[in-house]
C-alpha cells in the first residue's frame, strides 16, 4: 500500500451560534488542511510513471478549494441576521455561506467530498483549527 500527504492552509473566520464555550464568539483561525491519498498501485505509464499521484495536481485541487474560503468570514446559512448579513456585505466583507455549522470535523468532511468531486481519491483529510486541535474525516 501506497500513501501520500500534502497540505494547505486558509486565514478565514468563524463563530459557533449556540455553543456554550468561547467558540460562539467571532474569531479568526489559521486554518491547516492535511489531505492523504493512498493506493496499492503506482502508475505504469507517462509523467506520473512511478507514482501513486502527481503532488502538483492534488496540490492544484487543494490549493483551489482553500481558496474558496481564504479571508473570509465562514458561516452558517440563517445563522446571522438579515440585517447583519447586508451590513456585512455593504461594507465590503467576504463571506462564505456554509450549508452546515462551520466546525473542523464539518470543514473536514467537506474538504473530502469536494476532493473527491474534483477527481481525487481521498483516504483522509484533517483540518487543524490550531496546531494543537484538528478534526479528521474518511469515507
């Protein structure tokens, strides 16, 4: 068996309605993404010969998907009110609606599935949300 690790990282913020702790506070992460790919076979043929999968196109996908959310304020859809929501957006911020809770363990099985959709075959994907605290997902 074959494995592989690449990373990314994102600025982005967040806030956790409902929780009871700090976390429902608005606060900003440096966000680490740890995606492995593993695989019994190597490639036979052509520039990837030798290889489980080429760093710079899983690197490529991943780069793209952090992108998405780099310096941006990541929220739940209906989380914020309206009002605040259009204040936010007059005043220029960037947003990125989530269709789930913004946690590590939801950004993490997001990553996978959008991996996954782009092509690759993820075997694990972990978010650190500090260098310490990071959620794990796998299918």
């Amino acid at each position: 068996m074959f494995s592989l690790q690449t990373e990314a990282s994102f600025d982005a913020a967040h806030f956790l309605p409902g929780h009871e702790g700090l976390c429902r506070n608005l606060h900003g992460h440096r966000w680490r993404v740890v995606l492995e790919i593993a695989g019994e076979d190597l490639q036979q043929a052509g520039a990837a010969r030798g290889m489980l999968c080429d760093f710079a196109e899983v690197k490529a996908v991943l780069k793209r998907l952090t992108e998405l959310l780099d310096h941006k304020l990541l929220y739940e859809a209906a989380s914020l009110k309206p009002a605040t929501l259009a204040a936010l957006q007059n005043e220029g911020f960037a947003l990125a609606e989530m269709p789930f809770r913004p946690t590590a363990e939801e950004l993490a099985r997001w990553f996978y599935r959008e991996l996954a959709a782009a092509g690759l075959a993820p075997a694990k994907v972990w978010v650190y949300e500090t260098p310490e605290n990071c959620a794990a997902y796998w299918e």
